[in-house]
C-alpha cells in the first residue's frame, strides 16, 4: 500500500478532489489523504463534479496537517503554490509540486469540472512517483 498526502492551502477544492479521485480509482494499491495549510470547508461545487462521475463524497471534510493519522507518506503533493510554499515540514520519502488552477475562485460548476478532470488524468503520473 503507498500512502499519499495532497496539500492545498484551504483543503477545499483541488487536495479534496484529488483524494477522492485517488481513492476511487486507485484504491486498491493507494491510501490518499489531503490536509490544509489554513483548511476551511470543502466547496460544495467540488463534491457536485466528483458526485456526476460516482463518487461518494459524504466522508470528505477539510483537515489541517495536525488532524492527519501518524504517516510516513510515501509522497506529498503540493497542489498549489502558496501550499507549496508555506507547507510545514511534512514525513514523507519525496515531495512533490503539481499545480492546478484553482477553482475555487469560479462559481462555474465548468471550472471544477476541468479542474477535476486535469487532476484525474495527471494522478496516474503521479501515483507512479510514489512507487
């Protein structure tokens, strides 16, 4: 099993959508989590375009780093530059940063749809760095 930790700043859109991603597709081999540098709430536009391709989102909710389980991460992705930036130290045997627009900044139900399919078509990409 790897264990993968996706870090945005809010852990609203983008870490949210790609664990859940990651989980659904991957799940077998991966355990993902996310957290947040200054987490907030999970957008409600995310889960909407994670629900209309089948994916539960009722677990998912906005975590900071504190509120994670005691891992060494096998990989740490950093979705966003200020995540990247400002991101605590994290255990982990590699880090990476794999950015994506933020969507969050849209009330464009279209704009987290390509958001999710970009992160959707990268996590292959980035599942193998973990190995």
């Amino acid at each position: 099993m790897k264990y993968i930790l996706f870090v945005c700043t809010e852990n609203a859109c983008r870490s949210q959508m790609a664990e859940a991603l990651a989980n659904h597709f991957f799940g077998k081999g991966v355990k993902a989590f996310s957290a947040g540098v200054r987490p907030t709430q999970v957008n409600p536009l995310a889960k909407k375009v994670l629900e209309e391709i089948g994916i539960d989102t009722s677990r998912l909710k906005s975590k900071s780093l504190n509120e994670l389980p005691s891992k060494d991460f096998d990989l740490v992705v950093t979705l966003c530059d200020s995540a990247a930036k400002d991101c605590p130290f994290v255990a982990g045997k590699r880090s990476i940063h794999w950015p994506f627009p933020d969507p969050g900044r849209e009330e464009d139900p279209e704009a987290f749809r390509k958001v999710r399919d970009m992160i959707k078509a990268a996590l292959p990409e980035i599942i193998k760095k973990a190995k």
